[in-house]
C-alpha cells in the first residue's frame, strides 16, 4: 500500500535500521504470512517481491532473492507456500514457487520451481520418498535419513 512519499520513506528507514542493527533485510513490499520464524534470523534476506506463506521456518543466512535478469517491472523473488522449511545459508533466487511442505537443506540453490511435500539439496536437487535408503534397524524417522549429494 503506498499512501504517499512519506509513508515510503518511514517504510525505508524502518527497514535500513533493521538491516543495520539485526543484519536482517526485509524489503518493506515483501508479503509474510502468519507465523513466520526466524530462526537466528543474522543473515536472512527477502526481496521486495517474495512472498512468504504462512508457518514457514526459516535459519540464518537464508536468502530469497532474484536473479539479475532484468525483469521490466514483473515479479523477480519467489513465492514460498505454508509450512516449508529453508535451511541455514539456503538461497531461493528468481520468479518461482515453493511448493507446501517443502524442506530446503542447508546451503541449497534453488532456481527452478519445487514440487509440494519435496526435499531440495544441492544445487537443485529435489529428492522425494524413493530416493532415501532403507533404515537400520528401524532407526528412520522423519528427522533423520542420508541422502547422497
């Protein structure tokens, strides 16, 4: 919502104190839903046209960006839908979506779109079910398996 220049400038010099004292860059136009967390949120960046759902989980130096093509005013940052899960040093980069329930691991590139309920590793990696080695000894749960980079 713009009501005018300076509601823009508050906006912007909420945000440069912010990212000044936290080292946390929120662009004020950036869409977050309810019950986002900041997990040790040093680092964390999110772009003016990201839009982040709702009871997302988020660890530091994440960063949902674009990627430098020029857009000509279209949407450059990504769409995260509810309940994902982005790891520490994770960056999400250009126009994509994020499916549901995705868990992104830590230190992970995503630049193309992922399917809901998936598992990002790497660079763009996207695991699902079949792709987890059996369990020893029955050991597995939803927290712990191995996945091969």
């Amino acid at each position: 919502r713009d009501d005018g220049p300076a509601d823009r400038f508050a906006a912007l010099r909420l945000q440069s104190a912010g990212a000044s004292l936290f080292s946390v860059d929120i662009h004020p136009a950036a869409t977050i839903g309810p019950g986002v967390m900041l997990d040790h949120a040093s680092g964390v960046v999110i772009g003016g046209t990201a839009v982040v759902g709702s009871d997302v989980y988020m660890l530091h130096g994440v960063t949902l960006g674009a990627t430098g093509k020029p857009m000509h005013g279209a949407k450059r940052h990504p769409t995260i839908a509810d309940s994902v899960t982005l790891g520490a040093g994770a960056t999400v980069l250009g126009d994509i979506l994020v499916g549901s329930g995705v868990t992104v691991g830590a230190s992970a590139v995503v630049t193309r779109a992922v399917p809901e309920g998936s598992t990002v590793v790497g660079v763009n990696k996207v695991l699902d079910g079949s792709q987890r080695p059996p369990s020893e000894a029955g050991e597995e749960d939803d927290y712990t398996w191995f996945y091969d980079i």
